[in-house]
C-alpha cells in the first residue's frame, strides 16, 4: 500500500500518541515543587534533591543523542511504544522509592527512556501518511509548550491531594490509556526499521557529552546562580562539543543527529526563531508563577487558574495560525507572530505587586495568540525539506535545541529576578526581563523578514489525502 492511499488516523489515536509527550514534558518540570517534601521524607539535603531534577535533565541529553539512530534502527513506532512502556514502569518504581539513592537513579532512567518521546510522536504526526496527516495538530503545539509550565501548578496539586509520591504515580494510569489508545494506530505509521543503519559512537559521544554539559550548565547556573565556575565551564565545554559535533555530523553519511537540514536556509532561520520563541515563551509562563506567589502573595491554585486560559487561546491560535499558513506567507505570518509578541510583551514593564492576577491572565492569553501563530508555521517550514525517513533526525534537533534553548534562557532570566534583594528590587528585575523578552521578540521579527515562500518544498508535508 502505497502513501498516498493511506488516511491520516482520528482522533482517539491521536490522543494516545500524545499522552507519551505530555506526560515526559510535565515530568521535566513537576518535581520542583516537591523538593522541600522529598528531602523531608527521604531525609536527604536539598543538594541530593536537587539531583532529582538535574538526573531527569541530564539523563534526559544523552538518550535525545541516541533517538534518530534507534528510529530508523528499529522503526518510529516500535521505539515509541517500548519507550512509553518504560517509562510507565520506570515512574512505578520513582513512587516506591525507599530512599534517595534509588529516587536519583530511577529519576535519572526516566528521563532516559522518555526522551524519545516528543521527537518520534511529533515524527509520527509530521509524516505524510501519518496521524496529522503531515500537519502540527492544535493538542500537539500545547504539548509542547504549555505542559512544561503547567508542571509546577500540577505538582501543587497532587501533592495537597496526596503526597510527593503521587507526581509519579499519576504516571502509571494515564500512560495505561495511551498505551491502550496506542493499539489504534496502525503498525505501518512512521519510518520503518532499517537494519542497514549505522550506529555513529564519536556522534553520539560528542552529542550526548555536549548536551549533557550545557544542560548541567544551565541547571548549575537556575540553582547556584551563573558566578558558580561549574555552570560556566560546563556550560561553555557543552556548547564547545556540541560545535565539534556539528562540524562532524555534517561530514558523515550516518551522524548520529543528521544536521544537514541547517543547511537549507529556511531550516536554519525557522530552527534559530524556534529557539527564541522557547526563550521569549519559556520565560513568562516560568517566571510569571515566581511573580503571583513571591512579590504578589496569589497561591499555587489561583495562579494555576490563571495560567490555564492561556492554554486554550494558545490552541486557537496555532488552529488559526495552521489554517493561515496555507493563504498567507510564511514571512508575513511569523513577523506577524512576533510583532505580535512584542506587543503583548510591554505588559511586563509595567506589572507591579497589585496588579490583578485577572489582568496578567489577559496579557498571558493575548501572548498565547501569538505564539501560536508562530510555531506551526516555523515548525513545518523547518521539516519542509525533509523525506520522511529524515523526520526522527529533524525532529529530534528540534527537541535538542527547544530544550536546550529554553533551559539557558530561562535559567539567565531566573538569575536576573533571583538577584533582587529587595521587594523593589525584584519588581525591578522581572521589568528588566520584560524588556529583554521584547528585544529578543523585535529581533525575531526582523530575522523572520529573511524567510523565503517555498511552497514546492511544503507541499508533500502538508498535504492531506485527496488535498
């Protein structure tokens, strides 16, 4: 059976593959709030706590540094499934931990066995005779971007309701179901297994080993702040590798992460403004919890409240922003978008200690808007060159740097408000990271002017049967 006799799988399937990533992006931020809980009850120091957080993030590196290779090794699909049962199993054991040692380690393989999670759910869904039908469904663009700010507010949530162990356990039922919904999808969606692919181990060494220092440089950096020597060097030594990396992917038939596609213009521009939508993203829904709790007295619920309408103007807008992408310009529809954030942006500047929280959800949501409008479009034009065999490597250098940019920037935002010692003083330094988040918005606009309209190039992704 050919592609092109083959139609895109409904809903229910959909729902199921995107479970996986749901539950691995929330995961790489809802233990923060637990750490004062698990420290208690494990009776471990806040230090090895912390290492529960990093473990994931870290674990988290090397195993997006083996995704593309196991993909095309073993089929998309196959690898999803079996990373989804472990993790599943893996969350199991994390909420029976007995003590910290065995929390770190189990934490750790989850964020191993989950990483592959985005990158082959977003393949799958991306491929031209798969479940989206080659388009960016509206449930996928919340995944990944409001699951990983909802984290925290979930965390709270559960653990009033039941204790620290439930972050985890929470875990095994609703994988349960996605697993179940798994078994409508059927087995010949994704790339297929390719037993003539090569494993690259310098690749994979030079990758894994890059991310994993700029990941623990950006953790070091969030926690002790960016005068500690270790977030600089391993900071500094994760981006050195991961350039070495790059000048040897582009030289090999088989790299373990093909980064060839930053060599097609559009890519290249769409994957750095992906980055900087991260950052400009990223940094609100993050940082804007600290505000309402710390300077402004609102509670984890209230400001979880508040967050939520932002989830679903943001879908609105990425449905509108995929309807557009087909009438209006990539050009005009991106600059649009981060115009747009800009804008919305200024809000930032003039928040203060009795700002109502109704109105920062209003400015949250008008940003919603925007953000929508500019990560569809980027993300099919980044993927446009692309065959389908190629997905599993497009789509994990998009997690790569997605991760790894929103994880720098928003660790340097967060030492930028960590570093008032005053009430006045940190409401001064959230203004001065609403002014950067605008210029970081201006400046992604005027890059965005340098897209180019390759309708020829989009056309076998975007297409649907009988299209």
């Amino acid at each position: 059976m050919t592609g092109a006799s083959r139609s895109p799988i409904g809903a229910v399937a959909r729902y199921g593959l995107l479970i996986g990533p749901l539950l691995s992006m929330i995961d790489s931020s809802i233990v923060n709030v637990a750490v004062p809980d698990i420290a208690k009850e494990l009776e471990a120091t806040l230090v090895e706590v912390q290492w529960v957080v990093s473990g994931y993030l870290l674990a988290l590196g090397v195993s997006l540094a083996l995704t593309a290779y196991l993909a095309k090794r073993f089929g998309t699909l196959r690898v999803y499934i079996v990373s989804m049962i472990l993790f599943v199993v893996v969350s199991a054991a994390c909420a029976i931990a007995p003590n910290i040692e065995f929390l770190i380690a189990f934490r750790a393989l989850q964020g191993f066995v989950g990483a592959p999670l985005v990158p082959l759910a977003l393949s799958i869904l991306l491929g031209k005779d798969g479940i989206g039908g080659g388009k960016v469904p509206v449930s996928a663009a919340l995944v990944l971007f409001l699951a990983p700010a909802l984290g925290p507010t979930l965390g709270g949530l559960l653990i009033g309701a039941g204790g620290w162990r439930w972050i985890f356990l929470v875990n095994v039922p609703v994988g349960i179901v996605g697993l179940l919904l798994m078994l409508r999808v059927p087995r010949h969606i994704g790339a297929q297994a390719d037993a003539a692919t090569r494993f690259d181990p310098v690749g994979f060494v030079l990758l894994g080993a890059g991310l994993t220092g700029a990941l623990l440089g950006a953790t070091e950096g969030t926690s002790a702040g960016w005068d500690s020597p270790l977030a600089w060097a391993s900071l500094a030594g994760g981006l050195v590798l991961l350039v070495l990396y790059t000048a040897w992917a582009l030289r090999r038939a088989h790299p373990a992460v093909d980064v060839k596609m930053m060599l097609h213009r559009n890519s290249a521009i769409a994957l750095l403004l992906q980055v900087f939508c991260s950052v400009v993203a990223f940094g609100t829904v993050f940082l804007i919890p600290v505000f309402t709790q710390s300077v402004q007295g609102y509670t984890a619920v209230e400001t979880g409240l508040a967050l939520l309408p932002q989830g679903i103007i943001m879908g609105i807008g990425t449905f509108v922003g995929q309807k557009l992408s087909g009438r209006v310009p990539l050009r005009v529809l991106v600059v649009t978008g981060f115009a747009a954030l800009a804008v919305s942006s200024v809000y930032l500047l003039f928040i203060e200690q009795d700002t109502p929280l109704w109105l920062t959800a209003i400015a949250l949501s008008v940003r919603a808007i925007a953000i929508g409008f500019v990560t569809t479009p980027l993300l099919v034009a980044m993927l446009a060159p692309l065959p389908e065999g190629e997905l599993a490597d497009g789509n994990t250098l998009f997690n790569i740097t997605q991760r790894l940019g929103g994880s720098i920037g928003v660790s340097i935002l967060g030492s930028i408000v960590a570093g008032g010692a005053t009430l006045v003083a940190t409401i001064d330094a959230f203004h001065l990271v609403g002014a950067i988040l605008i210029a970081i918005a201006v400046v992604s606009a005027v890059l965005a002017l340098f897209l180019r309209e390759d309708r020829t190039a989009r056309v076998p992704l975007v297409n649907t049967v009988g299209e």
